[in-house]
C-alpha cells in the first residue's frame, strides 16, 4: 500500500485554486521579486506597466563582496549555473525570459509570490562557499564526481549510509555546483557520504549519454563502498526533477540489467517531483498546470525533451506536436503498454481539477513519431513505460500540486504499490516544482513549503536509510 500524504501550508501566495484559502499574486505580490505589496501588479495590464511599478516600491539588497550590493536574489549563483542556463539575474529583473520560458502575458516564469530575497550567508552557500561539509572532486569510470564526506559521522568501524544524487535542470544544465549547498546539507543532516554526478548534457549530449553516466557512477560506486567505509545495505539513489528521472531509470538498470546482479542491492530511490515520461502532456496535472507562469510549464517541459531526445536535430515542429499529443500516432496511443503505464485512472480522482478532460486518441503525427519512437518507449528514457516493477527497491516520491509532472510521480507510485514495491507518496498542496530545500540549500526560491518538503524527507531517510 502507498504511504500517501497530502501536505499543506496556509499563506503562500499561490493564488485561489479550486477554493482553497490563499491570497491572490495578482493582487498582492510584486510580479518581478514576489515581495508582498498589495494592488502593485496586476496581470491584466501591459507587463511595461508591472515594471514601473516594480521599480517605484523599495528592494532590499543582498551582499556579495564586502562594498558591493546587488538587487538581484539571483546574483550569487555560480557561474557554472550561468553559463548553462539562462542570465537570470538581468532578465528577471528586467521582467525578461526568452521565449520558450514565458508564461501568461509574457509574464516571468518564476512563481509569482514565492522568491524570497536571499541574505549573504544564503548567496555564498549557493556558490558552494557556505558552511557545509568537506568535499572534493574526483572521476569515477570516466564521469565527473563530487563527493561530500562529514568527518563527523560515523568513525573507523562504524559504516555510513550513502546517497548518489543526480542534479536537476531539464538535462539541459545544471552541475554538482548548482546542487552543491542542498547536497551538502543531505549529507550533515545524515551523516551520510553524498556523490553527486555530473553527468553530460543535452543538447551537446543527447540520450542515452546522461543515463549511460549516472549508471557508470553509480556502478563504480558500489563496486567501491568500502573505500568509503559504506555500509552496503543502505545506499540510496536519489534526483530532482530530471535528475529524478534519471535516478528511476539507474534504479531500474541496476534491478534488471544481468551485469548488476552481484552488485549491493539499492535500498531506497528518492524521486524529487520526477519526469517520468515523454508520451503524454495532456494528463491532469499538465491540462492544470501547463500554462501557468511558473519555473516549469509545458512548452519548457516539451522544449527540453526534444533537445534530450534530438539534441539540436528537433525543433518547433517537434516541440509544437508534443504540446498538443500529436508527437504520438493514433496507435501508439491505444497500445495495451500505455493503456497500463500511463493511464489516467492511475490518477486519484480528487487530482483532477474541474475542466479536466480525457485526451482524444484518435490523432497523431505519423512522421514526428517514427522520429522519436525509439526513447519514448524506452525505460531508459521514460521509466514509466517500464512494464514490469517488480523487484525495484523501496521509493520516495515527492510531487506538488503546482507542477505539470504531478501526475508523473503519482502515477509511478500506483504502478510501484500494485508492482509491491513499497512506496512513500508526499504531495504538497500547494507545492511547486522547484521547491524542494531550505533556505541554505534552496536553488530557486525558498518558502516554509520547500522548507517542510526538505525536512519531511530527511524524517524519512533517518528512519529508512
């Protein structure tokens, strides 16, 4: 049976959804920096009009050298981060994102309401320069590493847990430098040895080259444990968002695949609001969330499995399709396998808001899907389309209710409960994607729900780990 629970925090400012008690961003919250200001925004003006406003109310600065200030919470990433993302720090001030990331009205794609303006102790953990525990770089088979060790913890003959982490960030970008504060926390908090991957990205690298990676680490590291005084029955696998799909598929590599079957068994995989699938953006959470102008919506999530799947073969056309389900024929989507792996009855009733309507199955782009067939049924790529779940070691699945890959991690973990595969189901009203860390580990936006999700899971792994 899935250990679910639905997790809830008043006064986010979220919005009014489905009449649950918030207050509104478009009334109460700067659309540029989420402070509270009441009438400051209005999201049916001209986006201009918002950035006037914006600059008449007050911005607290953060510290970045000594005599230096900057107004942007954004301004202590890592330049690692920088190079592979998006310049976020004069964009987003400036109420500019390109293209691909912009959300109703031209709106930014960070959730209104929700960025906390962050203190120097908070910007120096997020360049890696903050209190934490010790690490250094090394390889392991060829894939770049970060391992934190506490000193602390454990002792000559007494053995450690351990987590491998695979970093989100659409396989697009995103480094152990960008994860470097929340992974160095998982391992104080656990007093446990913490590998973080760099494994290769898209578009530069396309699929299978980041699976081919996080399994090559994760192999070389269980074939190592005692180098690292690790006991071998508590190791984890654990990933956020893209790294989340990546942990579910080594998961899954390393339970199948017959050239792993005298390695230590994975006792837990951590799947951090996972995405899971590239079949279908039409389920629940996608026709709820998919336009929103949050960090992840539909036409972000289909541009970044194109270039994971095509590197920079694909483009609009392949993208557009996806938007709309036409990336898949008719057939494909009346198979028996999707019927089973990614049906919407999989999804609790009380997920699915008013206006959901069953997708049609009667369409499809015949020449688009001959192009990427191949990973979409692929577990390697979709661990959703895995048929068969059993074996697969105890889950964590973390979901929220503002983001299109809900449905994902909710219906991976009904799979895994009928597989019996025991599994623990965190959703958090009101939670979006993104969230997950305090505010020395937080990546993008630090709220008391992200807060709790961080706390809630290290509960858990102190228990089960």
């Amino acid at each position: 049976m899935v250990n679910e629970e639905l997790v809830c925090l008043p006064g986010l400012g979220l919005g009014n959804h489905e009449g649950k008690n918030s207050r509104s961003p478009a009334v109460d919250d700067c659309i540029l920096c989420g402070q509270h200001q009441p009438f400051l925004n209005n999201p049916f003006r001209k986006k201009q009009d918002n950035i006037k406003a914006h600059q008449a109310h007050p911005r607290p600065t953060i510290g970045t050298t000594p005599g230096q200030k900057r107004s942007c919470p954004f301004a202590g990433l890592r330049n690692q981060v920088r190079k592979r993302a998006f310049n976020l720090e004069e964009d987003l001030m400036r109420g500019k994102a390109p293209d691909c990331l912009k959300g109703i009205n031209g709106t930014p794609f960070i959730p209104t309401g929700i960025v906390e303006w962050l203190d120097e102790r908070t910007a120096a953990n997020l360049r890696g320069g903050g209190p934490g525990v010790p690490y250094r770089d090394t390889v392991f088979d060829r894939v770049p590493v970060r391992i934190f060790t506490d000193e602390q913890a454990g002792g000559e003959t007494s053995k450690q847990p351990a987590i491998v982490l695979y970093h989100g960030g659409g396989f697009i970008w995103g480094s152990p430098d960008s994860h470097h504060a929340l992974a160095s926390q998982i391992a104080r908090e656990l007093k446990a040895v913490f590998i973080s991957v760099d494994y290769r990205l898209a578009p530069k690298h396309p699929f299978p080259a980041a699976i081919d990676d996080c399994t090559a680490a994760a192999v070389w590291f269980l074939e190592h444990l005692s180098d690292y005084n690790v006991d071998p029955a508590r190791v984890a696998i654990m990933g956020d968002s893209a790294g989340g799909n990546l942990a579910a598929a080594t998961a899954q590599r390393l339970t199948f695949d017959q050239r792993y079957r005298d390695l230590p068994k994975v006792k837990l995989q951590v799947l951090i609001y996972p995405v899971l699938q590239g079949f279908d953006f039409q389920t629940p959470s996608y026709q709820w969330n998919g336009h929103y102008p949050t960090l992840l919506n539909k036409v972000l999530m289909t541009w970044m499995i194109d270039l994971y799947i095509n590197g920079r073969k694909g483009g609009p056309r392949v993208q557009d399709a996806m938007q709309i389900n036409s990336h898949t024929s008719a057939a494909a989507k009346r198979t028996p396998l999707v019927q089973r792996c990614l049906s919407h009855d999989l999804v609790p009733d009380e997920f699915k808001q008013s206006g959901y309507e069953a997708p049609s199955t009667n369409f499809g782009d015949e020449d688009v899907y001959d192009e990427i067939k191949g990973a979409l049924w692929n577990p390697d790529f979709a661990p959703l389309m895995q048929e068969d779940l059993r074996g697969l070691p105890e889950a964590y699945i973390l979901t929220a209710e503002y983001d299109v890959l809900r449905d994902d991690g909710i219906m991976y973990a009904k799979r895994l409960e009928k597989a019996g595969v025991p599994v623990t189901l965190k959703d958090y009203l009101r939670g979006f994607h993104g969230m997950f860390g305090t505010g020395d580990s937080c990546f993008m936006a630090c709220t008391p729900m992200g807060d709790q999700s961080f706390w809630d899971f290290i509960a858990f792994a102190k228990k089960r780990l």
